[in-house]
C-alpha cells in the first residue's frame, strides 16, 4: 500500500520559495500624482514650519522642555530595557542590512534591480537632506542642553532632525512604496507608520531628542518617499546601463582565444645546401609517440649466446656525389676476385 508523506507548512513553504518566477511584464511604479504632489507640498510646509517655530522659541520649545524635565525613563522604568532594543528599528546599519537583504532576494526572484537601486535613492537623499539639516542647524540635545528655555540651536549638536525617526520612515516604508498590490502596500504603510511612530517617541522616553526633532524627523522621512517618483528614470536608466556592462562582460567572458596555426619547420635538403640556396619549407610529418614496450617475462639470453646476424647490404649510406660503382657490396667484388683464375706473369 502506497502511502504519501503529508507536507508541513515549512515544506509548502520551500516548495514555493523553490519556483522560478520570470520578470514581470508590467511592474506598477508610483508616478508623481497630482495628489502626491498635494501630499509633498504640505509635507514641506509643516517641515519648515517646525524648523520656524523652534528657530523663534516659540511654544514649541517650551513643551519640549517640559517633556524632558518629565524625564519618561523615570516614570516607566520597567519598559526601559525593551525600549532599549526596540530603538534598534530606526539605526541606520540593522535596518538597512535587513532591508537590503530582502530586497536582494526579490530582486534575484524577479530578474530586476530596481528594489536595490530605489532602497539605495532613498538613503542617498535621507544622507544628503537630513545630515545637511543636522549640521546647519546644530542643536544640541536634551543631555546636553545648556540653557533653560532656549532652543539650543547653532551649538554644534547634530540631532535636530531625529535621524532615527527619519530612517525608521525611509527605511521601512520603502517596502510599501515597492509594493505589488494596492492591497499590500496599505498594509505596509500602516505598518511602517507605526513601526518608525514608535521609534520616535521611544528616543522621547530615552531622553536623546527633543519632540520637535521627532517631529521634524517625521516630516522629513515622508519628504523622501513623496520625491521618490522623481527618481524613477534615473532608475530605470541605471538598471539599463547595469544589464548593459552585464551583457557586455558575459560576451567577452565567453570568447575563446583562436589556436595557433602550427608554423612547418624549415628543412633545407642536402643539394640546396650544396648549391647554396636558401632553405625550402616543407612539412615534417610529426611520428606518433610509441607505447613503452614491455619485455615479456622468461629467460633473459647472454650477448655472447645469440646467433650473429649479418646485416644485408652496404653500412655505408648512398650519397649522391659519389660514382655507383663505389656503392657496390665489398664482399661481391671480393668474392669476384677469388674467382677468377690465377695465372702466371
């Protein structure tokens, strides 16, 4: 009785994992909407409206005191050593290492570059857009703040921005912009939204920025995804050029050097090189290598015992200058000579 072995969830998994999907026909890339660019126009609003309020010391500044003399790690103690590890979703090295490996396999599955080439757009414009902030600005933070009430902005600090806040938002909301369906990319945004929501106030409760910085974080992650459209062609353009080099490097790899023609040597026959000619070229015949002869087991007999072999015809070699009569045998003329009569003088 034949039975069949019921397959495990794993199993199904790999099963599938193990399918080779061609690259899709049509992949749905996000174009710059007119509601997108209401989104982007907005967003920017607030971004600089942030940036004013804390440049003024407005109300805004006052509340992040506050918070910070509320001092949340002191409030709720026993969720500080999750937190601790839950901030790790916004660094830049954890998540973009896991990010990219994602998008890696996807890109290998679907025969693409294009999840590789828009996770590396987004980080080069996060770099670009929130380190220049950074620097410009120069806030210090709540650990090392100097004076009370002020917005302790141009004294070389470097965290207003939240760049934990604004690469928890690139980094995992890059997933939804690559989403395959309408229905996916909801749930990825939502998610992402939550994911880099809690990040910010976790540095909050840690102490490390201020609300404003979370907020001007916020806003500037969400800059990055809303201008990611704009960077499609030169996407699409680098994916091309790459596939190109690829192509390229494959048909050199695959070339064969062509084999050299055999040159024949130079043979120069005994008559030329009397006449003082130049050499003629003649093909040799190359002989094939002989088998080593093995000598087959028995007796071996002695040199002295062996039946003397007379050698038939002259030792010397013909040459062509010399006269015939000097190539004849020596033992005929020799054998001629005893045979004729000898008679007296």
């Amino acid at each position: 009785m034949r039975t069949e072995r019921n397959l495990t969830r794993l199993d199904r998994v790999f099963a599938r994992l193990d399918r080779e999907p061609e690259r899709p026909a049509h992949i749905d890339v996000p174009k710059m909407s007119r509601h997108r660019v209401v989104l982007f126009a907005a967003t920017l609003a607030f971004y600089l409206a942030i940036v004013w309020a804390v440049a003024i010391t407005s109300w805004l500044v006052r509340f992040d005191w506050q918070v910070m003399f509320f001092r949340p790690y002191q409030q709720w103690p026993e969720i500080h050593a999750f937190l601790d590890y839950y901030v790790v979703l916004g660094q830049r090295g954890p998540t973009a290492v896991m990010v990219a490996a994602w998008l890696g396999w996807r890109s290998w599955r679907q025969h693409t570059l294009r999840p590789l080439l828009t996770l590396g757009a987004s980080l080069l414009l996060l770099n670009l857009t929130v380190g220049a902030a950074k620097l410009g600005m120069g806030r210090l933070g709540p650990h090392y703040a100097i004076t009370i009430g002020s917005n302790e902005m141009g004294l070389g600090g470097d965290i207003f921005p939240s760049g934990h806040t604004a690469n928890a938002v690139v980094t995992w909301g890059i997933l939804a912009y690559l989403a395959s369906t309408p229905r996916a990319r909801r749930w990825l945004s939502a998610l992402s939204a939550v994911t880099s929501l809690g990040v910010g106030l976790t540095t909050v409760y840690l102490g490390t920025h201020w609300l404003s910085d979370v907020l001007l974080g916020w806003a500037a992650g969400l800059l990055i995804l809303l201008a990611l459209p704009w960077c499609e062609p030169l996407i699409a353009r680098s994916e091309a050029g790459i596939f190109a080099l690829r192509d390229l490097w494959r048909t050199r790899r695959g070339r064969t050097a062509p084999a050299p023609v055999p040159v024949p040597a130079a043979v120069m026959s005994p008559r030329a090189a009397a006449d003082g000619e130049l050499p003629a070229r003649e093909t040799v015949a190359v002989r094939p290598s002989r088998s080593p002869v093995h000598l087959a087991p028995g007796p071996h007999t002695a040199r002295s015992e062996r039946t003397p072999v007379t050698p038939a015809g002259p030792r010397r070699p013909p040459h062509p200058e010399r006269p015939a009569h000097l190539d004849r045998p020596a033992r005929a003329g020799a054998g001629a000579a005893s045979a004729r009569p000898l008679t007296g003088g």
